[in-house]
C-alpha cells in the first residue's frame, strides 16, 4: 500500500485539487532535466521543471506479479527540453526517470509514483513519444553467457583481450566528401587490407560530431578514395575535414579470430556446437580427423 504524505493527503481530500505531473530525467552521463505538464516551472529537490516543453503523460499501466509494467510520455523536441540531435547521438539510452504527483501551489506537498527507465523513444517532426520501463524490465533482461558457434564477446573486452591500441587494429582518417548522410568517402592515416574495418567502430575526434560513436556497417574502395558504409547517419551533419578514428571490426568466427588476429585461444564461440544442419550430414569415409583440432591450425 502506498504511504501518501500528510501534506498531499490533505489537498486531495478537499474540494478542489492543484495537481499537476512532474517528471526528472536522469542520463547516465551525469546530466539532470526536469520537466512538468504544468503551465508555470517548478522547483524542488534542487532540479527545476520546466514547463515550457510541453511534456505530457500519454500512457500508464501497471501490471501484477512480475510482468513488466510501464508507461509513456509525449512531447515537443524543443531547444528547451529534449532536442532531436542529443536524442540522436544516444545521449538519453537508458536514462532514469521519476514520476512525481505535485501540488503545483505548494511543491513540497508531492509523492513520488514511479522510478523507471527510459526505453523506445518514436520521433514523428518536432514531437516524440517516450516509453518508460518499470523496474521489473530488468528481470526480463537475458543475462548470462550465450551458447552459440560464434563468439559471444566483444572486440577489445576483457575476455577476448585484444589491445584496440595497438597501430595493427586502429588508425585516424579524415572525411573527404559524404555522397549519402550514412556513406562517407574518406582517407586513412595508414594502409589496410580490405575489409579489415568492416563491423567496426569509428568515433568522430573533430566537428560538430566530436565524442560520439558511430557501428561500421562495410568499407569499400572506390578507386584511390575509400568508402565507409555507417549502419545509420550521424546525429549532425558531417563535412568534409571532419576528423575520426576507426577501430577493427570482427564477425565472431573462429576462422576469424585465428587468421586476422591469432587470438584463437580467447575465442569465447563454440565452434563444435551441431547446428541444424547435423541431421542432414552423412557419414564420410577416410582417415580425416574429425575432432576439430583442425581448426585452431
């Protein structure tokens, strides 16, 4: 049962109420926005809200046991409040959020409904639609290792332990022309076999895109110029001059991890796994060694 406070209890049982929804969004990068579907800001708990974004709730629902509940939020993508090209960049993936009923007269007369986490965020023009993620989402997360062929680690992470610094899998470039907002003619720093970045990471050093990441979808060359292949556009706009600086890609094969980066002993797959395939294989003859040691040669 929820304990409402004394204060508020009071407001609601008079009357006439003065409620309105109060909102504070928590990214993960340490930066606090307040907002309230009231028509004047607010301020309590050291955040002010603001009133001006024009944020309003859409949706709510809750559910019981331990199915996932949520909600959602509507508003304007404004210079005051979210802005498109932050909410792009990735800024808000994950971000906390408080859900709080206020009495818009007296702010300390307030309760807290909801702690959740921001989710699919649908952009539509200059407005947006927020999902909220109860707590209970995180029960619904996979965690855990995953039994597959390929290999369940990351490029670069503690368990595959390849140093990402190493002049062998990174260099610089600089961006030449864009023919397409996610395809970039550019020129790199050092020479490369081709396709040695595909399903890599390119993070902007120069520009208005300074800091943020962007996932390699294929490299291709174009004559003496290269083409980068991104799986989506940048946040801003890219120019030519921008600076930016390309890690190695991998595809999770064990071929993979033992000819490109002699790392066959850290490989995190399970290469010898049956696929679907395995019913359909027949018997072959000979003396060929059939318990894999073939593929770590």
């Amino acid at each position: 049962m929820r304990a409402i406070p004394a204060a508020l209890a009071a407001r609601l049982e008079g009357g006439a109420t003065t409620l309105c929804r109060c909102w504070a969004l928590h990214r993960r990068d340490g930066v606090s926005f307040g907002f309230t579907d009231h028509d004047r800001d607010l301020s309590f708990g050291g955040l002010t809200y603001e009133a001006r974004t024009g944020l309003e709730a859409a949706e709510a629902s809750v559910e019981l046991g331990f199915a996932v509940g949520g909600g959602e939020v509507a508003g304007a993508l404004t210079s005051t409040g979210l802005n498109e090209a932050d909410v792009a960049a990735g800024l808000y993936d994950g971000a906390g959020i408080e859900s709080w009923l206020v009495d818009w007269t007296t702010p300390e007369a307030r309760l807290l409904l909801d702690v959740a986490s921001l989710g699919e965020l649908r952009r539509a023009g200059g407005a947006f639609v927020a999902e909220l993620r109860g707590l209970m989402h995180r029960l619904d997360m996979p965690t855990g290792r995953t039994f597959r062929a390929t290999c369940d680690a990351d490029l670069g992470d503690a368990r595959c332990r390849i140093d990402l610094t190493d002049p062998r899998y990174r260099t610089t470039g600089t961006v030449l022309a864009v023919p397409e907002p996610s395809r970039l003619g550019v020129t790199l720093a050092a020479s490369f076999a081709p396709g040695w970045f595909s399903g890599g990471r390119l993070t902007w050093t120069g520009g208005v895109n300074a800091g943020s990441t962007a996932d390699l979808r294929a490299e291709s060359r174009d004559g003496a110029s290269m083409l980068l292949d991104l799986w989506e556009p940048p946040p801003r706009p890219v120019v030519s001059g921008d600076a930016f600086r390309l890690t190695a890609g991998c595809d999770k094969r064990l071929a993979t991890c033992r000819d490109r980066f002699a790392n066959a002993i850290n490989f995190q797959g399970f290469p010898h796994m049956p696929g679907n395939d395995f019913v359909l294989r027949g018997v072959e003859g000979g003396s060929a060694r059939l318990d894999g040691a073939s593929l770590f040669r």
